[in-house]
C-alpha cells in the first residue's frame, strides 16, 4: 500500500457515512447548521479525492473503462464544487445531495482503482 493509500484509506470510511447522512433512505432531517458543516465536509472530501482518483487512472492503460469512469466521476464533482446552495433549506439540502452522491461515487471508483 502506498503511502497516499495509508492516508486516505481510513477516511473511506468517515467519506461514506458522511455522504450517508443525506443519503440513506431512512435519513432523518438534518438542522440547517449541520447541513452547512456536513457540505463544507464533504467538499473537502471531494477536493481530497479528485487528485487521488486522478493519479491512481494514471498507472491504467489508455482506454481502460473503469479508469475512464472514473475520470468522468472527478470532472462531474468538480463541477458539483463550483454549486453554490442558495439561501434557503430546501437549495442548501440540494447541492449537499449531490455532493454526497459524488463523495459516494468517488469513494467507489477509489476501490474499483485498488483502493484499499
């Protein structure tokens, strides 16, 4: 295991319970001030993962299909960083729903690449 993997690895798992919180179909409401810090957590999640993801596509050959998924994961969170949530529950609840459909999607394309 490489020692990027040592580091990341074990936040796999906070990633996925974070994402979790909004995710899950038995969720329960999250108070307004914990939708805010459970974004800013999961934006740092996404911008912690990107460049993982994006050197772990590096060691594939041209045109591998996992890889190039995965790669299309990272330029569609990137995109979900630059949303901004509005002023109301309803669009903050909204951008933080995509960024945690995107932490999870990254988190998996983090294992399929041989992630830990």
């Amino acid at each position: 295991m490489t020692e990027t993997q040592q580091q990341l690895a074990p936040g796999i798992e906070t990633m996925r319970r974070t994402a979790h919180r909004f995710l899950a179909p038995d969720a329960r409401p999250i108070p307004a001030d914990q939708v805010k810090t459970l974004s800013s957590a999961l934006r740092g999640q996404i911008e912690e993962l990107i460049p993982t993801i994006e050197a772990k596509t590096r060691s594939f050959p041209a045109g591998d299909i996992p890889s190039a998924c995965a790669l299309a994961c990272t330029r569609e969170a990137r995109m979900r960083l630059g949303l901004v949530p509005g002023y109301n529950s309803p669009g903050q609840m909204t951008v933080a729903m995509k960024l945690a459909w995107s932490v999870k999607a990254l988190c998996d394309h983090y294992e399929n690449l041989g992630g830990a």
